[in-house]
C-alpha cells in the first residue's frame, strides 16, 4: 500500500517539476520575443548621447544666414565645430540592440514603392521633413525600414508606430545613409495621447 502511494506521489512531483519547467521556459520564451518601445534617443550609443547634450544651443536670431545657426558651428570657425560634425555624421550604434524586436515612433521618407505605387521600404526618421526639406539626421537616427504594406505615398504627412526586428545593418540612399535597418512586422498610425 505504500509503494503505490509513493510511486504517485514521486509521479506528481514531477508533472509538477515539468510544468514549472515549461512554465519558467515559457515565460523566458516571452521576454526574449517581447517588443521594447525604443524613442530616438535610444539608439545613441552613451558617448553620441553626451555629445549631442553637451552641444551649444544654436542661436535662431538674426535670420537665416550662413552665419547663423548650425552653419555657424560647422564652418569651423567654432571650437565646437568638429563636437557638430561628430554628432551630424555619427553612424555609432548601439550593438545589444541588433536582432531585438522593436517599436518606435516615426516619419515616413519613402525610397521604394511597388507596382501599385504603395510605399515598399523606407527612412523612419524622428521628425517631418527630414532628408527632404531640410539636412538629414545623423545615421545613426535613420532606419531603413523593408517590408512595409498598405502606405501610400500621401502618407507621408502623419507619423507611425513602426514594430519589427531592428539590425544594425547600413544602408547608403540618395537621399541619406542609415546606420539601423529594421523589417516590418505591423505599421500602424501613430495616435497622440
């Protein structure tokens, strides 16, 4: 009468160590494909981010002139000049966010489109107007986004929530050079709160 006792209770412990076990692996298995909100300055590695807050506020003030604003630092006439070039130009990125699932908000610049027009892969920048109306961002504050769906070109006016699998892969356009790539999963409109 023992022995069948124990053999139950030996079999229950462990149905219950092999639940728990799928249990703990289940919930690893979620907090690796968990997506992170990532904002723009997440993708700064630390040094790029000190450079950027430890950069002079431009002055704004007496038109738009070449020796107004941000003209002013980069003509080398500044001692922050080259501090300008390095946050401008800086394709440094941050290596632990390659092959993680993402979301972050953005403008859409498109560079592709398919054979009904709709926008095929793309910039994400963090502002409208970016490597269109005015200097494009550094690339490091670029995404190429592939695999995009269902956008069309007059789009381009609202900013997205864009969710996929950021890489830290290049890519070199007319139009700019990104230091990140991402591959769409979901594209949805981006809602103020």
């Amino acid at each position: 009468m023992l022995k069948p006792l124990l053999i139950g209770l030996f079999l229950s412990l462990v149905a219950f160590e092999s639940s728990a076990a799928a249990s703990t692996a289940a919930k690893d298995g979620a907090k690796a494909t968990a997506v992170q909100t990532l904002e723009w300055t997440d993708l700064l590695p630390p040094e790029d981010l000190q450079k950027m807050l430890a950069l002079p506020e431009v002055s704004h003030e007496g038109g738009e002139g070449p020796v107004n604003g941000v003209q002013q630092r980069m003509d080398g006439n500044d001692p922050t000049a080259q501090a300008w070039a390095d946050v401008l130009q800086s394709a440094n990125v941050r290596g632990e966010l390659n092959g993680k699932k993402v979301r972050i908000p953005g403008f859409i610049v498109p560079i592709e489109y398919d054979e009904a027009q709709n926008i095929s892969a793309f910039f994400l920048v963090p502002y409208f107007g970016a490597c269109i109306h005015v200097p494009p961002p550094p690339p490091n504050q670029i995404i190429f986004v592939t695999n995009a769906k269902g956008l069309k070109a007059d789009m381009i006016y609202n900013p997205f929530w864009i969710e996929g699998t950021l890489t830290t892969d290049t890519m070199s356009h007319d139009l700019a050079n990104s230091a990140y790539s991402l591959k769409a999963d979901t594209i949805s409109e981006y809602v103020y709160e």
